[in-house]
C-alpha cells in the first residue's frame, strides 16, 4: 500500500472527475512507464526505507522490488561511502530539501554504475516530510567518456605515459624535494627528430606510428621505479632523476637510453638527441623544461648525442627554445608563405621569371622578408623541415602554373641556410622534379656568396649533383663576399646575381659603373648570365640595359608580388613603360 499522502491532489489532474482510487492507479501506472529508475522512501523511518521501487528501477540495479523494499536506500553505494555527494544529500535530508548528486552506485551482480540522483520531499496534510521519491538515472556512459577525455589529457592515450603538464607537476614535487632532502636531480629531454614529413596535424608516418610506440615500451622497461618517464609529445620524452651522484648518472642514462632506441628511428629524422639539466629549486619548471629542449636542440645542431647544460645557463637557453618553437608553430599554422619578386630581361624588355622569396606572417611582428629569418632559421632544428617545405610549395605552384597559365618562364629559389648540407637535399630535387613533371630548366637556386665562401672546395660536390639534374645555379650577392676567379672558372654557375651596393649608385657612381661593366664582361667569358638586384630607378635600369646586363629585379620593374598578383603577370606580362 503507497500512503495517501503521496497521492496527487485533485488539481493536478486535467479533471478532477477521477476517484481516488483512479488516480492512485493512474500515478503508478505513469510510474511503471517512466523509463528512469523511480524509489520512494519512508522519511519517518530513521533509516529510510524503501517503500516503493519501479520497474526501471530493478532494470538499472538488478533488485526487484522484493529485495529493495523494506531496505535503507544506502544498500546502493555498499562499501563505497567516501563520496563527496553523500554529505550533500544528507544536508538536504536534514534540512528537508530537493537535491541533485552524482554518486557511485553498484548493482546486484557488483557491478559499478554512476548515477545522477534527483531527491524531492513529499510532505503530508501537517506539512511534515512524509517521505521523499527520488529520480535515478544512469550516467556511466557520460561518466566513463569524460574521464576518458580527463586521462587523454594528462597521459598520452598510446603509451599510457604522463604527458607534458602532468610531467611539469610532478617536476615542480621533485624540484621540492630535491630542496628539501638535498639529494641532487637532473632533467632528461629525449628528442627523437622531428617525424618525417609532418605537417601540422597530430598524425605520423606509418614507420614513425609503429617505432613511436617500441620506443616508448623500450623506455618504460628501462626506467626504474624511483624514476618519472613521460610523453611530452610525439617526438620527446622527459624523464626525470633524482640520484646523490646525478651528474655521473645522467650521463650514463642517456647513454643508455640512445643504444636503447638506435635502431628504431625510422620515420623521424636527425636521430634522438638528449638534453640534460640539473635541477635548480630557484628555477621555474618550465623554464627547467625549455632549457632541457633547447640543450637537445643544441645537441642536434652540434651532431652530438647528448649536450648537458651548466646551472648558470640554464636561464638563457628558454630564449633559443622560444624562437625554434616560433618555426614549428608558423609550420603547424600555415604562417609560412611566398613571395615572387618578377625579372626582366634588359635584352628583350621581356618576363624572364620570377625569384621565389620565404615569407612568415608573423602574428605579433607582421611580415617577416628572408633577410630577417635567415640568421633565425639557421640556428633552428627545423630549418630542414622549413627548407624542404620552401622547395615543395615551390614545386607545386611552378607545376600549377604550367598548367593553367603555360607558365614557361624561371623560378629562382634562394637556398636556405645550410639546406644544401642535408644528406636528402639531392634527393629532395629529384622527386621535386618527379612529383610535380617539372623541366628541370625552369628551376635555379641561388647559393649564397658566403655559404660558398666559407666552404671548403671539396663539399662542393651537391653543385655538379644539381647542374646534373639539369637545374641552374645562382650565385647570390656576387660582390658581398670573397670568391676566387679559379673558383668561378671551375664551378658550373649559370648565373651571377649582382649585390645591390654596386647598383644603388648608377649611373652616377664612376667605380659602380666600371665594377659593373668588369662583371658583365666576366660573364661574358665564362658563358653565364648576370641579373642586378635592387634595381629601383629607371636611370638604373637603362644603364645596366646599354652594359649589356641580362636581366633585372627591382622597383624600377615590379616589388615582390603575392602568389596571386604574380600569377596576373604572369599571364598577362607587361613591358615596363620606360
């Protein structure tokens, strides 16, 4: 029998025609139809118990009503008592009000379940609490997918490993207790090199997606317990040691760990390299972290397999971290850009081509021109992944024009710093060409004067490799830097870019006018073409054009165009009005 209290009043039906025998009918049956779980407790019991289940409700629980009724309530949370929700639901019981709580509730067959449990009081004719009806429903599949979310974000969902902010936690605990105990500690940055051909998105290679995972395992093996291994993303790791003999043992984990994972470093490139820094109390985490990554960074570039960083530079280190991470984020953003400054040539006042320029489209500095990135990028460890992405966006629009314009014309593009120094920089040309059908004739890279300058004459072996693909080679800011005639004679340059200092004065600058006269006439003889940069006047122009100059660049012809402003002239190419 359900109290009469707990029956609805008259003005809770559309009619109140209805005996009260009908409506306490028609309430249970609305309460065996509801698809949530459904109990009424008696409030006067000092253990409210239930006196009343529904049919959902032995669906959700699997009791039926002869095992619940009679019962306190509590037999749903069995020995799982510590819930922050059970104190709330008691205050509102005390105080005689509705409540809602999420609390963790198990089954018959002991299963857990997470249910959202909704309270009401129903009171009698007095207005005392009589008993209260509570609402359940089942959760868990919300439950289990946000705790799913929570884990993905503080452990990587492969490797199980902490990742970076719960590393950075639990570097700030050891940092404490190295302050505390003055055991020493020490800071591992395991770079594996950037994944091959990554662009941004979250997904590697196949080579990479499979030895990512061995490395981890391998590494998880390695680390003893008293260590901390984490997946800071999907090409470092971080561990963390504490030890009365750091220095020493550093050293010989990272030793270690690079035997460890030699052979499975397909599908990254540049090999793992480690950086290590000691804990400092006074130094942030996170600062400890950027010192550690820029150490591993300095490794790479010095083709070391571990660099270990002294306390005292630990603070200036961030500053390099910082900017190298500026061109893994222009990367991932699609930040990088083109430039096309056109060329004409003075013989026949005709589009001879355009020179390809790197731009960055700096969030906080605006436009970033090649001049002011190229002692930046060399210092980058991504400059590989910067300079193979400037020759295949290159490629790409070279081969879109061909198609869509009949685009005949040269693309000359400026090596980046040390490009020419990677062992798949040949490589890279080859399936340039292949990729994108390109004539090989259509493409020239400029080598900078002082790159050549500085090199010995026996690295010179990419340029002949390059001249055998069919591609020319420029020699960019001829004049700026030292090179030797026997050089010029013996090298297969096609052509010489003369520095803009020997143009800015013309025609009035007699030594200008003779300097450029003396080159055009060299060559003449050796059978390469001479272009002026920085042309920007028309007095310019028309002096260079009566030296017999091949071909200019500058304001006098056009600024550097956008992709789309160069594809107008590239179709429709017009003759200067002088």
């Amino acid at each position: 029998m359900i109290a009469r209290p707990m029956v609805p009043t008259a003005d809770q039906f559309a009619t109140d025609e209805l005996s009260l025998t009908d409506r306490s009918r028609f309430w249970l049956a609305a309460l065996e139809a509801s698809g949530q779980g459904v109990a009424i407790a008696d409030a006067t019991h000092p253990d409210l118990i239930l006196t009343y289940v529904n049919s959902a409700f032995k669906k959700l629980t699997g009791y039926n009503a002869a095992e619940a009724l009679g019962k306190s309530c509590r037999f749903l949370q069995g020995s799982d008592r510590a819930q922050p929700g059970i104190t709330t639901l008691r205050q509102a019981i005390r105080n005689g009000q509705a409540c809602e709580v999420v609390l963790r509730n198990y089954r018959k067959d002991g299963s857990l379940f997470w249910n959202q449990l909704t309270i009401a009081p129903i009171t009698d004719g007095q207005g005392k609490v009589s008993h209260y009806v509570a609402l359940q429903r089942d959760i868990t599949a919300f439950k289990e997918q946000e705790q799913a979310l929570q884990r993905q974000g503080i452990y990587d969902e492969h490797s199980g490993l902490p990742k970076r902010q719960l590393f950075l936690d639990r570097l700030n605990q050891a940092l404490a207790w190295s302050q505390f105990s003055g055991v020493p500690g020490a800071l591992l940055l395991i770079d594996l090199g950037l994944p091959a051909h990554l662009d941004g998105s979250p997904s590697l290679s196949p080579d990479a997606e499979e030895n990512l995972e061995i490395i981890a395992n391998r590494l998880q093996a390695y680390v003893r317990p008293h260590e901390t291994l984490a997946h800071l993303n999907h090409h470092q790791f971080g561990l963390l040691l504490l030890d009365p003999d750091v220095q020493l043992r550093a050293e010989e984990r990272a030793h270690g760990i690079q035997t460890l994972i030699r052979d499975r470093l397909a599908g990254f490139e540049g090999g793992a390299h480690i950086g290590i820094v000691p804990l400092t109390p006074e130094t942030p985490a996170t600062v400890l972290l950027q010192a550690a990554e820029a150490a591993a960074m300095t490794a790479r570039s010095q083709q070391q397999g571990h660099l270990s960083l002294e306390a005292s530079a630990i603070v200036a280190a961030p500053e390099q971290y910082s900017r190298d991470r500026d061109w893994q984020q222009a990367i991932a953003a699609g930040e990088l850009t083109l430039a096309l400054q056109p060329q004409m040539g003075l013989r026949n006042r005709q589009l001879r081509g355009f020179e390809v320029q790197l731009r960055w489209q700096h969030p906080q500095q605006g436009t970033l021109l090649a001049s002011q990135l190229m002692e930046h990028l060399e210092q980058s460890q991504h400059r590989e992944t910067v300079g193979r992405w400037f020759l295949d966006q290159a490629g790409q629009l070279l081969s879109q024009w061909r198609n869509s314009a009949q685009f005949s014309g040269l693309f000359a593009l400026s090596l980046l710093p040390q490009q020419w120094k990677s062992p798949s920089f040949i490589h890279d040309l080859r399936s340039l060409l292949e990729t994108y059908q390109i004539p090989p004739e259509q493409l020239e890279l400029d080598l900078p004067a002082q790159s050549l300058a500085e090199s010995a004459a026996e690295s010179w072996d990419w340029v002949y490799a390059v001249r055998d693909l069919g591609i020319g080679i420029g020699l960019a800011d001829f004049g700026s830097r030292s090179i030797g005639l026997y050089d010029l004679r013996n090298l297969p340059l096609t052509t010489l870019k003369l520095e803009r200092r020997f143009v800015r004065g013309l025609p009035d600058d007699a030594n200008d006018r003779a300097i450029v006269r003396g080159v055009v006439a060299m060559s003449q003889a050796l059978k390469v073409r001479i272009v002026a940069r920085g042309v920007d006047t028309v007095d310019q122009a028309k002096f260079l054009a009566r030296a017999e100059c091949d071909a200019m660049q500058g304001l006098a012809y056009s600024a550097p165009l956008t992709i789309e402003e160069a594809l107008q002239v590239a179709r429709s190419p017009q003759a200067p009005a002088w």
